[in-house]
C-alpha cells in the first residue's frame, strides 16, 4: 500500500490541493507568517504544534543570476534543512521529485525568499486530524501504512481526507472504530468486496478498505450513493473493471493518457476498458 | 496482496521500522489489553495465532482478584483461563489472560458461555495449591476432582457451582461459570523481546485487528525492562526523578489513558529519599531498605517493587502509563521513547527538573529520549 500524496490525475482532492496550497502560500507571506526551521517538524506532533512559534526567516544575498541546480541545492544544505524537510516540501509543493523541491526551496533561499512552513501550510488538514481525535502517534502508524515520508506528512494527507469526509483507518483512541463500522455498513448494504476494490481503483484510494469506508460513511448519513446493482450495470465502470481484470496497472493507464491526450487517468481506464470490451487491442501490454 | 489481507488497512503489511521513528533497543516485554469482539473470545485469536505460527494453544491458569459481594471479605483471589501460545520449535509466542480492569465495554449481565468459568478461593496458598494440581483443560465439572482427592473427599455440586470443603467443612475452593462476557478482555503478554519489537508487536496486532479486537475504554499497555540496570542509587533516583518530577508532561507525551485506575504519582517520600540517597546521604543496601518501608506497590504509575525485592520473581521495572494499543508502530515508537529516558535515567548525571511550561517539557523530554536512546 502506497501513501498517494501527489495525485497527478484530476481527482478532487488534487484539484484542490494544487488550487489552495499557492495562495495560502501568498496570505501567509502577506501577512508575515515566514518560514519555521523545518528540522523542527515531525516531533511530537502537537506538542510541537503548540510550542512552534514563528521565526525570521533564513534569507541569503539575491544571486546576480539564476542559480543551478545543484547551486541551489548546495544552498538547500547549507541552510541546515534536511532530506526529511526536502520530502515536505515537495508533498506540499505537489512535486514529483523531491530534488526539484531540493531545488526549488534553495532558489528561493538564494533569492532571498521565505520558505513556507509545512506547519503552517498543512495547519488546516492538521487540524482537522487532532480535531477527529488523532494523535501524533496515529500519524506514526498511518505513515508506517502508507509508507509515507514522515509521520507529519501522513497526518496531512490523513487530515485531507478527513475534510473530504474519507474515513481514514482507527486510531487506537476511537475505540468506536467508525472505519470498521462503515466497512459493515458497506457489505450490509449489498456491496462485495471486489465492488471495494473497483471503487478504490476508480476513485484513485489507498486500498479498497478505503472505498468501503467512504462508501459506508455516505450509506450511514444518509447520502445517497448508487446502489450495488447499478455499479454492476454502470458501462463506465465496467470498462474499469475490464481493464483492470485484463491485468492492466494505474501506471498503465497513466501512459495510455499521455497516448491519447487525455487528462484523467480513469478515464482512460474505461476508454482502454471499452475497447477491450469491444475485442479492440490496446497499444500497451499488460 | 490478497483481498483478504488488504480488506483491513495493515493487515499482512511487511512490518519495517516507523519512518522517523526508531523502535526500542533494550529488552521489553509487552503487556497489551485488548477486547474480543462480541461473540469471540480471547481462545479465537489464540487458535488464529497458532494457525499462522503452525504452533500449539495450551489453556493456563491466570491468578488474579476480584471484589467480594461477601461483607468482611475485601476480595476474593481467583484462577480464570488463560491461553499460552507456542511457536512450532516450543517458544512461548504469547499468553492471553482476562484483565479485570477492563469492564466498560462489557454487557455484566451477559449469561456465562459455555467453558468458561473461574475458580475462587480466599487464600492465596489454597488457591496456589490449586492450581499446581488441577487440569487448566479441564471443564468446570471435573476441574476440582484432583483438588478434592487430595483432602480426601468428594466434590460438592450445587447447580453449575463446583465446591469443595474440608473434612471439618472449611471451603477450600468453588468452581462457577464466568458470566458478563469475561472471555472478551484479553491481555496479550509477549515474552521478553530483543529485536524488531514492531515485527514481534504486529505478530500478535495485526491478526487481533483482523479477527476484529479493539482497545478496550480502561485499557493501558505495560513495558516490562530488565530490572539490573536500576538497581543503584544514581538510575533509581533518576527513574524516581523521571516519574515524579516529569510526571505531567510524560503523560501527556505518551497519551496515558485517564481510565486506567490502577495508576498513582509515586510518593513524596520516595523522592526526597532517592534525591538525599543520590546527593550521598545512602549507600544502594540503606536506599532499598528505606524504600521498602513506604509501602509501594505494583499499582503505581511505575511499578518499581521488583527493584526494592531480595529476590523477585521477575526482575524488571514496570511502566504502566502507556494507553491502550493495537497498532504496533504506536506501541514501539512509545516504548522507544520510554526505553530512550530509562537509557539517560543509568547516567550519573541527575536528571534536571523540567520547565514549568508543560509544551517546554513535553519538547525536552523528547531531547531526552533522543539523546538517551
């Protein structure tokens, strides 16, 4: 299971990301909020959180001329920040790689520019998080299932689902155990569990645990969700599950996207879907 | 991976070390509380652990009290079914034993389940006698036979209620079915663990999570450490320092389950004891002897008894405010961080006061655990 905190496809919560993170980015410049020596982060969660206060930012003489790359990462160094900030930033910065994040916070340094803080970039999914009755240590088993970077960077991807009402897995503080009990509500309601695994392809989710809680929360509100039978009937989907049974990967349909100019990767899927449904080959193999 | 396995969020995950978070390094061992989901028992994850090891279940006796509704009796001491878990090569994998703590999530009236059924007594030599001669396999109707053999008379049965009694009518022991869903909690103690405590923790976790256990409302998890390193004036006044002093932020750093009852500050007197035996007012010998005389026992927030025993039956430092726990990434980043201050505790070095902030303290004692570690 892999952390997916860089959608690249058109999902919601990429959308959102990549629209607020700038001009959150632009406020707390504007109101002075500069930059936190990153190596402080990712202690104890919100005891740390509780006693960051704001300092100066590092700054650098402006460079007569673009830096290079590694230019601007030897400055990256020098400013003490760490492999663990790089990875961050670059959560934070929606970026692929964390080199380009190394590279592009040691621009900024040499020109001068404040870093923005991950604590405060990532204050409303972290809040969020507490708010739902997480803890630091949660964050620790989260990242440790996701494989994410760092406990700080799972608490803000698990706090971006929660504000897009996506259960996240327990902590051992809820005993109540809601991801559990819309796990049940899910299979209750006449989903299987391969339905769970369709859906967490399809909505691009951690694991198809994830697609049954989310599925399940919306059957216990009351939100209307469609119901088993039409998933099955739904030619969309089918396509998805077509390509996927075909031994297809998201990888796949990532570069069937590329081939065919399209934006979102499970479109492609049920385009690739049709046509194998339609006998038609694929320009890629399984 | 399997849908099975993926159904629940780590099931089956390789275990690996918590990114930023270094496990333990000493020798612990863990005593976890869970609950059984309504209908299982603490036998079905047993069976579940043995399966997967291709080990063995062995029922066991475990020793424990209960209140007594007989007024002039404070409590009475009884035997209940524990289940012992062994690897295929024979090493203990893990016991699982009831935890009369836990009640809160538990239906009281709920009728007794079949095979389940305690033995009680109001003597504790009585009750060790039992159980060195009865079967812990035996069902309730046949368990006090050897008992009764060896006074030489019959066993009384009244009901579901096994009794015996002495020739002069004294009640040695009485067997009864276990009501209120006590096969439900379910105390998963490890054997000491020397390596990859996450892997050793996510062993016994994971499976507990798929079967559908839970962390119990008055759950704790207890850190067992070698008791040796302690046992001189400078690491038991620090250990004393470190519980006393740091008391607040440390709970607040670990999360200590504020229903856990059986947790209490240590007394002032054995503060201002250790701090005069560690300025050099006493020798070990002198602090041990004084130590012993203030009463302490188990049920503290650090459980310190073994230290201060001639010869203890298990020589280890108990620490018991750790929350309740079934993820083993949360279990082993707070005992690392636990196993990192006990480390700076065997320093000469006093351990210094901490802020009067408690964010200030809480940050520091995270220095310390570092650096200790």
């Amino acid at each position: 299971m892999t952390q997916d905190t860089t959608p690249t496809d058109g999902t919601r919560r990429g959308r959102r990301a990549r629209a607020r993170a700038p001009q959150r980015v632009a406020r707390m410049v504007g109101a002075g909020l500069l930059a936190l020596p990153l190596g402080t982060l990712g202690s104890i969660g919100d005891v740390t959180l509780a006693s960051a206060t704001p300092v100066p930012a590092i700054t650098a003489q402006p460079a007569p001329s673009q830096p290079t790359d590694a230019e601007a990462q030897a400055a990256f160094w020098e400013a003490d920040y760490t492999l663990s900030d790089a990875e961050q930033l670059a959560t934070l910065w929606q970026l692929d790689s964390v080199g380009d994040a190394k590279t592009r916070a040691g621009q900024k340094i040499l020109q001068g520019l404040p870093l923005p803080s991950p604590a405060d970039l990532a204050a409303d999914e972290a809040r969020a998080f507490y708010n739902a009755g997480y803890s630091y240590w949660d964050s620790v088993v989260l990242a440790w299932l996701w494989d994410s970077p760092s406990p700080q960077a799972a608490k803000v991807a698990a706090g971006a689902k929660l504000l897009d009402r996506v259960p996240v897995p327990p902590s051992d503080d809820l005993t109540a155990d809601v991801y559990a009990e819309a796990q049940a509500a899910f299979l209750a309601a006449g989903y299987t569990p391969e339905d769970g695994i369709y859906l967490a392809e399809l909505w691009n989710l951690d694991s198809p645990g994830d697609a049954k809680a989310a599925v399940g929360a919306k059957l216990l509100e009351g939100i209307p969700v469609p119901p088993p039978d039409d998933l099955d009937a739904d030619p969309y989907l089918e396509g998805v599950r077509a390509f996927l049974d075909a031994g297809y990967t998201y990888a796949d349909a990532q570069e069937l996207a590329g081939l065919w100019d399209m934006d979102n990767p499970v479109d492609t899927k049920a385009r690739a879907g049709q046509k194998l449904l339609d006998g038609l080959p694929l320009p890629i193999d399984a | 991976m399997s849908r099975d396995q993926r159904s629940i969020p780590g099931a089956g995950a390789e275990a690996r070390p918590p990114q930023g978070v270094p496990g333990p390094f000493s020798r612990i061992g863990f005593e976890l509380e869970l609950l059984a989901p309504r209908g299982s028992s603490r036998a079905q994850l047993a069976h579940e652990l043995s399966e997967r090891c291709g080990g063995t279940v062995r029922p066991v006796f475990h020793a424990d009290s209960e209140p007594s509704l007989v007024p002039g009796m404070g409590q009475f001491l009884h035997l209940t079914r524990g289940l012992e878990v062994r690897r295929d090569d024979g090493r203990v994998l893990c016991t699982l034993v009831d935890d009369i703590t836990i009640v809160g999530d538990l239906d009281q009236r709920a009728a007794p389940r079949p095979g389940w059924y305690r033995v009680l007594s109001d003597d504790r030599r009585l009750l060790r006698l039992v159980a060195a001669h009865a079967d812990p396999a035996a069902p309730l109707e046949t368990v006090l036979d050897p008992v009764a053999a060896l006074f030489g008379v019959q066993v009384q049965a009244r009901g579901a209620v096994r009794r015996v009694n002495d020739g002069a009518g004294a009640t040695i022991a009485l067997a009864a079915p276990q009501p209120g869903e006590r096969e439900r909690p379910c105390e998963v103690v490890t054997p000491p663990l020397e390596r990859d405590h996450l892997g050793a923790l996510e062993e016994l976790l994971a499976p507990a999570r798929e079967l559908g256990f839970v962390v119990p409302r008055e759950a704790a998890v207890h850190l067992h450490l070698d008791g040796a390193p302690f046992r001189s004036v400078h690491a038991f006044a620090n250990v004393v320092r470190l519980f006393a002093r740091w008391r607040d932020p440390l709970r607040r750093v670990l999360g200590t389950n504020p229903a856990c009852v059986r947790l209490r500050p240590l007394p002032g007197d054995l503060l201002r004891l250790a701090e005069d035996a560690d300025s050099g007012g006493r020798g070990w010998d002198e602090l041990r002897r004084a130590a012993g005389g203030l009463g302490l026992t188990k049920f503290f927030d650090v459980n310190l008894t073994s230290l201060l025993a001639e010869a203890p039956t298990r020589d280890t430092l108990e620490v018991r405010i750790l929350p309740g726990m079934i993820w083993g990434p949360a279990v082993a980043g707070r005992a690392a961080l636990v196993d990192g201050l006990l480390r700076r505790c065997q320093d000469p070095g006093p351990l210094p006061s901490p802020p009067g902030d408690l964010d200030a303290a809480c940050a520091q004692l995270e220095r310390m655990a570092r650096a200790g570690g």
